[in-house]
C-alpha cells in the first residue's frame, strides 16, 4: 500500500508539473528541434524541451525509490 501511494503522489506531482509547464510555454518564442536517431521532433520551446526532461526525471526517481521501499510491517 505504501508503494502504491509513493507511486500515486509522484504521477499527480508530475501532472501538475507538466500542467504548469505547458501553461508556461505558450508564449515564449525561441523554438528548436531534438534531432532523434532517425527524424526530427517539431519546433518546441527550450524551456519546454528542459521542462519534459525533468519531468521524465522525476517520474523515474519517484517509480525507482518506489520499487527500493522495503515493505517491512
């Protein structure tokens, strides 16, 4: 159960994160592209590029953290 929730709070944390970002970005101006392995993503903001990383961070940690609590009662 203590998994459970560690997990719940870090997606709804990471919602609200990218809820925040993606009000944040709509107007800024200086947009570039990722270049991937075979194609190129669309023209983004910087800070949304910067943004989604860190949200994919913290999802990462927070799922890592989750599967290393010792459910010990």
């Amino acid at each position: 159960m203590k998994k459970f929730l560690f997990i719940l709070f870090t997606f709804s944390n990471a919602a609200l994160l990218l809820l925040i970002l993606c009000l944040g970005s709509q107007n800024l101006s200086d947009r570039n592209s990722v270049n991937l392995f075979f194609t190129k993503s669309p023209n983004y903001p910087n800070g949304f590029i910067v943004g989604v990383s860190i949200i994919i961070g913290v999802i990462s940690g927070g799922s890592t953290s989750a599967l290393i609590i010792s459910s010990r009662k």
